[in-house]
C-alpha cells in the first residue's frame, strides 16, 4: 500500500515579474514503511515538495494522497523536521520531546507521555538528558531530540528538510545511523530531503532525483543495500 502518492503535480509561484515555474511534473509513491530520499540541486522545489506534502499549500495542477485522502489543509498525521531544530529553550529536552503528544494527544496522562518520550530519548542515546535544556547540549544532540520529538506522536509521514544539513561529517554520519537504528525499532514512512548523494542512497528505500528548471522527477531509483 502507497502511503504518499504524489500525481502529475506542477506548481509555479506568483511573483512581481509573473509566474515562477517551480515544479513541473513530479510523480512519487512511498509505500508505507518505506524511506524516500529526493536528492536535487538547491532551487529544484525540495522544500516546496515538503509543503505540499505536509499540506501547507496546494499546488496549481495534480494530487498528493496521505494515507488513502487527498491532502487539502495541514495533517496532525505529518510530523516534521528542519535543518535548525527549533527547540523550546524554557523546556526541558524530555518536555520538548513531549510537546506535540500535548497537541495531538491532550487527554493522554502526562506518566504515559513520559514514558513514551524516555523511551525515544533511550533509543537515540540521549537517556539522562532528559532533564536539561537545548542550549546544554551539542547541535548532533538537539537533532537527536527533534527527531524525537518529529516522531513522539507516531505521525503517519514524516518530512525532514535537509535534516543534517548543519552538522559536521562525523556527527552526521553517526546520525544516519541513529536514524537506521531508529527504524528497526520504529517503523515510519518518510521523505528525506537532502543534496548529499550519499546519504539518500545510505537511508533512502528509493532516492528520487529531481532536476531540470522547472523541476520534473527524473529518476527513482530503488536502493536494495545490505542493512
Ligand atoms: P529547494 O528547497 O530545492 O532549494 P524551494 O522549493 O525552496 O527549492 O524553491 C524552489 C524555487 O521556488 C526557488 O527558485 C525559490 O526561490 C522559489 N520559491 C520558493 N518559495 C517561494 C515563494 N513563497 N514565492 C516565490 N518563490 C518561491
Ligand atoms: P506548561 O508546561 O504549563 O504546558 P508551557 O511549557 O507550554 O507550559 O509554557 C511555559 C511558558 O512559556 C508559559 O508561560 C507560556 O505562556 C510560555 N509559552 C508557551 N508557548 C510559547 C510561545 N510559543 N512563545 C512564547 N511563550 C510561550
């Protein structure tokens, strides 16, 4: 089963000097469970691609499909994470990572967001952190809790803009891994977006490619790598 299907979709934005052609026929389908890394040059419409998919927008012309229903408003279903995690510096790590089980979630006793929130923490190496605020810990630490914090409430989809993009080598390449371990563990579906050829094909089930002015998908390829 597709759990995102992205249909003949084209978009151009409205600018002072006319339309903006940004997307130009993009077609992608993301079976549930899988990781889709779309890799392209910088202006390709990546992060346009994210909008429309977490329903942020709508594009002029084709269909984007979560779950089985046409995405038209923004889904509690989608969670999100950007290249600079934006985590609340008056919260504890383990409250940040709480924060959208309080949105999704209002009536869940705060015990069992605990736990699911340690339970999470524990798994991308951050147990005793708990307790400390953002600015304590390192960028590849604050990554770690966003993702946390992207996947707390189990959303259907999640969308990640360039993810590790602001980490040095090391720390990201120990993040791919964490993300690895994180799936064996947790299986969500996912788009990955990011310009590093090397990590689509490291955590991407398939790696689009999307290129051309305006951009059109133009190859998928399907990666079967030894885990
Ligand atoms: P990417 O994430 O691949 O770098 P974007 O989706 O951000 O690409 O942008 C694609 C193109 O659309 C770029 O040329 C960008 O300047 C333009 N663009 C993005 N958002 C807007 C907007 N809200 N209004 C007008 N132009 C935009
Ligand atoms: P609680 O832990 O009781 O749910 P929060 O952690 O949500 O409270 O908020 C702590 C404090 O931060 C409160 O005074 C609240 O008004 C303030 N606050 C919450 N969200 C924002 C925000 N987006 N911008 C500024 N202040 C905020």
């Amino acid at each position: 089963k597709n759990l995102i299907e992205i249909k003949g979709v084209r978009h151009a934005y409205k600018t002072r000097t006319g339309p903006l052609p940004v997307l130009d026929g993009l077609d992608i389908s993301v079976p549930e469970g899988e990781f889709c890394a779309v890799v392209g040059p910088s202006g390709c419409g990546k992060s346009t691609l994210t909008r429309l998919v977490a329903g942020l927008m709508k594009p002029d012309e084709g269909e984007v499909w979560l779950d089985g229903k046409k995405v038209s408003s923004p889904r509690k279903t989608v969670g999100m994470a950007f290249q600079n995690p934006v985590l609340l510096e008056w919260r504890t790590i383990l409250d940040n990572v709480i924060l959208p089980l309080e949105i999704v979630a209002p009536s869940m006793p705060r015990r069992d967001r605990v736990v699911r929130a340690e339970e999470l923490l524990e798994m991308v190496g951050l147990s005793g952190f708990e307790g400390k605020r953002p600015s304590e810990l390192s960028g590849g630490m604050r990554q770690r809790a966003s993702l946390c914090r992207a996947i707390v409430h189990k959303p259907s989809v999640l969308i990640m803009d360039e993810p590790f993009g602001a980490l040095d080598n090391f720390t990201r390449e120990d993040l791919w891994q964490t993300m690895r371990d994180l799936r064996a563990k947790e299986p969500f579906t996912a788009v990955l977006i990011t310009h590093d050829l090397r990590e689509s094909v490291f955590l991407g089930d398939q790696v689009v490619v999307l290129s051309g002015r305006p951009a059109r998908t133009q190859y998928i390829l399907d990666v079967d790598l030894p885990q």
